[in-house]
C-alpha cells in the first residue's frame, strides 16, 4: 500500500488468557499458575499467554493452556476481550479470553513459564469475606475470572452447561449439586427433578440404576438432544461476586 509504514501506528500486542472451570473437593474451582517470571512473578494467574504470527485465536488458547498446564483436549468458548491500556506493564496488550468447562480435573504440572499449576476453589479470589484472601490475581485475572464465573452462573439458567461438571451419566441429585456449587444456594431436590426434567429430550434415561451418591437407588441420566431449557431453571437468590 502507498505511504503505509507499520512504525507509524502504536505497537499492539494480542493474548489469550483461560478460564478453566470445574468441581473439585466439593467446590467451583478454577486452573490457576503461578507465574514464573515479571510482571507479576510469583503470583496467580490464568493460564495464557501471547498468540504466534500464524495463530488463530483459539489454536492459541488450547496451547498456551497445555504449555503452562499439561491440561489438553478441552472445548473452549470465547469469554470476551479484555483491552484497558493499563493492564499489562509491559506494553498495550488486549486479551482474548476462553471459558472452558470440565468433569474431570486433570492432573495439572506446570510448564512454559508458569512456576506452578493448580486447582484452586474460585471463592479464594472472589470472595471478599474469606479471612486472609490472596492479594488480587496478576493483571485483570480477577475482573476476567469474576466475569468467567457469572457467564457460568447465567448459563445454568436456560442452557444444558450444569451437564458439562457431571461427565457422560449422572443421576438428576448429581446434577442438583453441580447447581447447588456453582449457584452457591440450596434447591429444593423435588422442584429440581419436576424442573430439570419437564423439557422434552433435556435429560434421557438410561437403563442403569445406581447407589454411588448413598441411600436409595437413583436413576442415571445422560445429557439428551435438547440444549435449552424452557422453561429456565431461575437461581432462587442471584449469587453477588464482591
């Protein structure tokens, strides 16, 4: 092109960062590293990092999460773009955040330049009452974390993402954990089961009956051709991220 030179205009770096979501010890958690050199060395951050010349976006996420984490094979969904001019010291950087759910929390090692790699319950980070909480994660993690968890939280609403945390069968008081962790609120187990399966091809039966969760023989269900719920499945009390 005539009269375009590249040095005219401010340097833009572009990153992704990753909030991987799952139930661990009986509580939301998130993949956490340590970062391993500055800005920000030895604190906690999310998984990410800065995308290759030739790297789509989300090509971009799924490496820099087995890189720092090991954790691989995971389905991302674009969160949102994160680009105050002040949330990296080291230059105008905008990020490209990715939700990621899972039923299984891998085991984790840290890569890369990440120092550590962990399973850490959201609440540490989010939950300003919690005696002796963590100073703030590195750049705007918290903001893109607080922002993670509501998306989550929202969804559970009207979309089958409660499935996600459960694996490929679950029984529907499994299930009702899943929001009861995620929501933090206690649901009533029978307005559940009424609610939770009142959408045609939401949830289906299968054959089995399990004793795994104690007490009485359950129903195991796996995630049906339905997607959303409708009527939603509302939260009793909205959940507050201070």
């Amino acid at each position: 092109m005539e009269n375009y030179n590249p040095r005219d205009y401010p340097p833009v770096a572009v990153t992704v960062d990753i909030v991987l979501l799952t139930i661990h010890q009986d509580a939301l958690a998130v993949l956490l590293i340590r970062r391993g050199g500055e800005p920000f060395k030895g604190s906690y951050a999310l998984p990410g990092g800065f995308i290759q010349p030739k790297e789509d976006l989300a090509e971009a996420a799924a490496r820099e999460l087995q890189e720092e984490t090991g954790a691989k094979g995971v389905h991302l969904e674009q969160l949102g773009s994160y680009g105050a001019p002040d949330r990296d010291p080291r230059m105008r950087v905008v990020s490209v955040a990715y939700l990621a759910l899972t039923p299984d929390p891998p085991t984790v090692t840290a890569g890369s330049d990440a120092a550590s790699a962990e399973w850490v319950p959201v609440a540490t980070f989010l939950d300003a009452s919690l005696p002796g909480r963590p100073s703030l994660l590195a750049f705007d993690h918290q903001q893109i974390l607080r922002d993670a968890v509501e998306r989550a939280r929202a969804k559970l609403e009207y979309t089958a993402l409660g499935t996600a945390f459960c694996g490929d069968d679950f029984t529907v008081g499994e299930l009702r954990r899943v929001y009861e962790i995620v929501w933090g609120v206690e649901l009533d187990a029978r307005n559940f089961h009424r609610k939770i399966t009142g959408t045609l091809g939401f949830l289906e039966p299968t054959a089995e009956m399990t004793s795994r969760s104690g007490g009485r023989p359950a129903q195991v269900f796996r995630r049906g051709p339905t997607s959303t719920l409708n009527p939603p499945l509302l939260r009793p009390t909205p959940t507050v991220l201070t």
